[in-house]
C-alpha cells in the first residue's frame, strides 16, 4: 500500500468511526433516545402514583357505602344530596367539587 491506499483506509476508518459514533449518540437505540426513555419512565411512574392514590381514594368512598358494620349513612345521604342537587327547603346546598 502507498501513501494514498494508507490515506484512503484513514478516511474510510475514520468516516467509520464516526458514522458509528453519531449512531450511538442519536440513533434509535442511543443516548438521546435512551434519556428521552427515562424522562417517560419518570412521567408513567408519576402517573401510576398519581392513579394507585386515586385507586384508593375511591376503594375508601366506595368502602364506606357497603352494608355492614362500616356504613356510614351520613356520607350516603351527603353524596345523594350533592348527586341530586337536593336538600331541604330550609337548607342552603353548596357544591365544592
């Protein structure tokens, strides 16, 4: 090999290497993928959170309207009265939700 085989195999090794280096970086499994990947990873994680707080939210309302030793009328007759929008004629009825 001569100077310009040796210069040619340099260039192509070289455009090699960096073809192989950009794809590392930005290619569909590289790094910019991969941190886009954890920051969606952080997102779900926030949201099943946000979702088991709100499963048992709910397990506790519903838990509280089962027959039983735990029923609690007062909650039943205050959810009826803001579903219906019912209450009394003397009552003033107000909506926080």
């Amino acid at each position: 090999m001569g100077k310009h085989g040796s210069a040619a195999l340099s260039i192509g090794l070289g455009a090699a290497i960096l073809y192989l280096g950009a794809h590392a970086v930005t290619g569909r499994q590289g790094l910019v993928a991969y941190v886009d990947l954890q920051a969606q990873e952080r997102v779900l994680e926030q949201r099943v959170a946000q979702l088991a707080n709100e499963e048992a939210s709910l397990r506790a309302r519903a838990a509280r309207l089962q027959p039983g030793e735990h029923f609690d009328r007062d909650y039943l007759d205050e959810r009826a009265r803001i579903t219906l929008a019912a209450g009394d004629s003397d009552e003033i009825v107000f909506d926080l939700n």
